[in-house]
C-alpha cells in the first residue's frame, strides 16, 4: 500500500526533463528499491513527464488547452478516452507493485490552480487513504537565468518574442507556491536550486533522489542527463520571428502552416548564447527582490544573489558557421517560411548596421541575396 506520494511539481527549465528521462531509464531500479514511478504508454507515446495527466485528471478548463492539442487530444471525448487509459495503466502498475513510495514528476504541475490543487490531494487521499503522506519536491532557479529559459521556451513552444512579458512576470515563487500552502504544510516542501544540485557528481537525478531516502550506493545507476539543448540567439530571433507571422493556432485549431516547423533543427544553428540586455536583467531582479526574499524566508533556504549573465552582441550575430546551418534549414521550408528568416537578417543587419566590419556587411548581404535568389527558384 502506498504511504507516501512524492509529487516532483516544478519549476520548469530547472532540469525537469533529465529527471524524468533518467528516472524512467531505470525505472525497473526504482521499482525494486520500493518506489513506482508510472511509465504510461498511450496512443504510442510514452510519457514520462506527467504534467499532461494532472492537468487532464484535475483541470476544469474545458476548452482544448495548447498541452492537448501537442498531445493530439482535441476533444473531450479524446479527453476523457486519455485519462481512462491512464487510470487503466496506472491501476495496473499498482497492483503489482509491493513498495510503499509513489513518484510522480511534471514541472507543469507548479501552474495549477487553487481548485485544482485540492482536487490533486483529494484524488489521492481517496486513492490511498486519509494516512497518506505527501512531499512536494520544488527545484528553484536564479530568477533572471530562469527567466531567459522562460523566454527561450515561450519561442519554442510558438509565441513571439516578449522582452516587455519579462516585466509582468514578477512573483513567480510566492504566486505559485501559494497555492500549494493552502492545502500542505511548509514541512510537505522540499526546496531545492538548480544552481546547487546540478553541479554534484550525480546531478539533479541523484540529489532529488537522495532526499527522497532512495539508498545512496544505488544513486550512480541513475544517468545524469542533459535532454534540452538550448536554442541560441539567433535561432530564437529567427524563430520568434514566424512566430509572429505563423501563429501555431488559427480559430483554435492548429496551423497546419507550421508543420515543417522542427524545433530540432533550429536548435542546431550554433551561434551566441542566448541572454537579455543587462539592464533588463537588472531591472527584472529589482522586481523579483521581495519574491526572493519570500522563498528563502518560508521555507529557510539560501537565498539568492544577482549577477550579470553574459550579454549579447548584436555586431557578433550571423557568422559563417550560424549562416551555413541556416542555409541546411532553409531547405527543409516552404518559400514563405524561408522568406520570413530570410527577411529578419536582412531586416536585422539593416538595423544594426553600423556595428559590423565591411567584410562581415558584405559577407551577410551576399547570403541573403544568395538565399533569396534560391527561394525565387522554386515552383
């Protein structure tokens, strides 16, 4: 019989995705050791990160939301087909399970609502019984370095680019870890930053583990992952540039406009590591200071301390090796995609042309005007 759940519920961008690839890699471990971690199958994806689930089991949003409709569930009749196949699994995986542990990991279940998280502790104290212990395993980062990943994955999960959202994203920890307060203890937490954890032999994986009592000799079986490679700069820049023209809804289904959109292959255009300016990291850390302070005094952890995160040169942009794996991706899209990239380093060079040397002026200009005259080639 399950005694206590460990529920891994956020932030994103604080090493979600290695967690859960490595826990599912080695899952078979975990259920030896006394912990389940569910590894559900359905419609022929496997899902180790279970924020769709809470999301489906608890949400009462009944329109399609943007983690459905990635997930192909686009009614409520494929709604509800999917959480039936999770109940299904998941009952079946318990019944075969002897431990006493139960580890559920989705960086998306931090955003939920109030009624929503009620209904999460009740799904489970019904499940389980009123002796259910629960411990809610939180990975913090830096607020401004959290808040370029934020951005970063705001683009890649098809919204322009907002430098003016960052401002407006004030209160993160205290507005979300709020909401969990109203139905568990400070003593249900367990706090960790990325910025701590990530830097130990074993990772993240290893030290989440570790607090949760898994026997340490074992931790080293665990991979220590890194699954999500960053985009850089430029690909950023250009992606958020379709974005804005290539929405990834229209009337509230999705745009079939965008199906050779691969994020993939924008991740492989090297270039500069993305950041923003350094005054608005100085001007969002100003913001975040009572937030900050917030954290670290509910739950007694060390607090955190500003510092510049590299910063961008806009004359450092389009080298020849960015060029050449944009060159490799313009293949792969229609002429209207092509010409929005093509478009936005013309665009881009144009406004920030006095900062360039002659040879790097004419380089770029010769690849767009290159580029351009492929596109016009096609049927």
């Amino acid at each position: 019989m399950i005694k206590t759940v460990y529920i891994h519920i956020g932030y994103p961008k604080a090493a979600s995705s290695s967690i859960q690839e490595s826990l599912v890699s080695r899952a078979d471990l975990l259920k030896e050791c006394g912990y389940l971690f569910p590894v559900l199958n359905i419609n022929g994806r496997q899902y180790s990160n279970h924020s769709i689930f809470f999301h489906n089991l608890f949400s009462n949003s009944p329109q399609p939301s943007n983690i459905n409709i990635r997930n192909e569930i686009t009614s409520e009749a494929k709604r509800i087909s999917f959480v039936s196949a999770f109940e299904n699994q998941f009952g079946e995986q318990l019944k075969s399970f002897q431990g006493d542990n139960l580890i559920f990991s989705g960086e998306g279940i931090i955003h939920m609502r109030v009624d929503e998280v009620k209904k999460m502790k009740d799904y489970f104290i019904q499940k389980f019984g009123p002796d259910l212990k629960f411990c809610l395993l939180v990975i913090t980062r830096n607020p401004v370095a959290r808040i370029q990943s934020n951005i970063q994955q705001a683009v890649k999960a098809a919204l322009p680019l907002s430098f003016e959202r960052i401002y407006k994203i004030n209160n993160l920890f205290s507005r979300t870890l709020s909401v969990f307060l109203k139905f568990f203890s400070v003593s249900d937490f367990i706090i960790l930053r990325l910025e701590d954890i990530s830097s130990s032999t074993e990772g993240a994986v290893g030290e989440l583990l570790l607090k949760i009592g898994f026997p340490e000799k074992l931790i080293s079986k665990f991979p220590n992952l890194h699954i999500n490679k960053k985009l850089s700069y430029e690909a950023v820049l250009l992606l958020s540039s379709i974005n804005e023209r290539v929405p990834f809804m229209i009337d509230g289904k999705y745009n079939q406009a965008r199906k050779h959109i691969i994020i993939n292959d924008f991740k492989r255009i090297p270039g500069q590591k993305f950041t923003i300016e350094k005054y608005q990291q100085e001007v969002f850390w100003r913001n975040c200071l009572d937030d900050v302070k917030w954290i670290s005094e509910t739950f007694a952890c060390k607090p955190y301390e500003f510092s510049i995160s590299g910063i961008c040169e806009s004359n450092k942009r389009w080298s020849r090796i960015t060029l050449k794996a944009i060159k490799d991706l313009l293949k792969k899209q229609n002429k209207n995609i092509g010409n929005i990239i093509i478009m936005f380093i013309f665009n881009d060079l144009k406004g920030n042309f006095n900062t360039y040397h002659l040879g790097d002026k004419v380089r770029i200009l010769y690849f767009i005007l290159k580029e351009k005259f492929q596109l016009l080639q096609r049927e």
